[in-house]
C-alpha cells in the first residue's frame, strides 16, 4: 500500500494540511486527489475547527496534473473515465463548501491543477519567487476543475482570458496586484503568514463568519455551477481530438 501523501496538523482551532508526493514537483495524481478530497470532507462536520491552511511541501507547491497518471484516464469503461475527469471538480468543490476559512500557501510554482485548487480556498498567500501558470489550452485541455468561473470571479473576463490564452507565467507580485493573492511574503514564510491571518479569523464570533463566508460564496459563485458543470466533460472531449494530441506532444518535447 502506497504512503499517505496528506498529513493534518491541528493547533487549537487552525488546521495545516500539508501535501507531498516527494516527486514530479508535487503533481497530482488520483491517490493525491482523493485524499485530499477525503480530508476536506472530513472538517464539514468539524465544529472545532475554525481555520484549514493548505500547504505543498516545502520546495513546491504542485506543478499540476501528473502527466504519468494521466495516461491510466484512458482505462476502463466510459463511466469509469468520466468518473475520473471528475475527481478534480469534487476535490475543489468539498474544499470550496467547506464552513471553515480556508488558506492556500504557495511557493515556488503552482501549475494547472495546482492553480485550481487554490482557486476554491478563500484566499491565498504567495511567497515572493512563486509563479502560478495555466498552461491547459496550450496542451489542447480547458481550464476545468470549476476553476474558470472562480478565476474571472477574482481577475474579470479580459485578464481571466490572458492568464488562459497567453501561455505566460505571472510571478507573485503581478498575481497579488491582480486579485489572485491577498499577501506575497518572503519564501518559506507563507504558513507562517497564514497562521497570523487564521488568528485574526479566530478572534471573530464563529457562527457569524460561517455565515459571511457562505453569503459571500453564493453570491460570487450563484452561476458557477451553471457555466463549469461539464467542464470535466469537454476536457474528455477535447483531450481526444488530434489537435489536442498534436499539442502535447510539442509540450512534451520542450518540457
């Protein structure tokens, strides 16, 4: 049996959960994925917990979709597949409903995935050397995960298509100045940082800030749902054409 790759540390009302595959730059794969979707369905019922901080190892955040695991969508059944294009949505959507405040920490890089998870948190601490990168169209993929309609939530319609379309790499400062970041700090301070903001958090009446965080969710949300919910699907889709393909391979051989 495999290592867990998840680990929960609590302090009192703030939980670190800590993620690290020890290899491919932090990548997702189906183990990870699962986990974590696991852990985050694990606080919705915790009346304790007041704060969850999400973490990468130390050297990385995640650099995306582990393009080893990738290839094993392609087994089994079509509702097999299709389960497994999924995984991504309920991961991001059981951290998204979870009652808690919710912190992503990065640093160096977040990739793709890596970039959608953070997405669903209430916000996110960058350290200074970090990029985030969403390189899914250049690959022949949409950016799913339900992370587009987040993403023009926080950035709007014109930049939200920059970020997607352009291929480029945004460094921590232009992130922060776009509304992708709430803090950059020095690199190895972003937890730190996060628990400085769980405090505060922590100083407010419990039952009042679950309800904020919801409201606000709603409202800023109230049509996601609608524009993301086959977002898993026309990623199936589109990964299977030969344009699509043809994309990979010149990814591939540049990595």
């Amino acid at each position: 049996m495999t290592d867990p790759y998840v680990s929960i540390e609590k302090a009192g009302p703030v939980a670190t959960v800590t993620f690290d595959r020890h290899k491919n730059l932090n990548a997702f794969d189906g183990q990870l994925i699962l986990e974590l979707t696991e852990v985050a369905r694990s606080f919705h019922d915790d009346l304790e917990t007041r704060v969850v901080i999400l973490t990468g190892s130390k050297d990385y955040f995640s650099a995306g979709a582990d393009i080893e695991d990738l290839s094993a969508r392609s087994a089994g059944t079509d509702v097999e597949k299709r389960q497994t294009y999924f995984r991504g949505v309920r991961l991001c959507e059981a951290w998204e409903s979870m009652p808690q405040i919710t912190i992503a920490c990065i640093e160096k890089l977040a990739v793709g995935a890596g970039v959608a998870l953070p997405l669903a948190c209430d916000w996110r601490v960058l350290g200074e050397s970090c990029y985030l990168y969403v390189p899914e169209v250049k690959i022949g993929l949409n950016l799913q995960w339900g992370a587009l309609p987040r993403l023009i939530a926080l950035v709007g319609p014109s930049r939200a298509k920059r970020i997607c379309l352009l291929d480029e790499k945004m460094d921590a400062r232009t992130a922060l100045d776009w509304g992708l970041a709430e803090e950059v700090t020095q690199d190895g301070e972003t937890v730190a940082r996060a628990r400085e903001m769980a405090a505060t958090v922590c100083t407010m009446p419990q039952v009042a800030t679950q309800m904020v965080k919801e409201a606000i969710n709603a409202t800023a949300g109230a049509l996601n749902r609608a524009s993301s919910f086959a977002d898993a699907d026309q990623s199936w889709l589109t990964a299977m054409s030969d344009d699509a393909q043809s994309a990979r391979d010149r990814f591939n051989s540049t990595s």
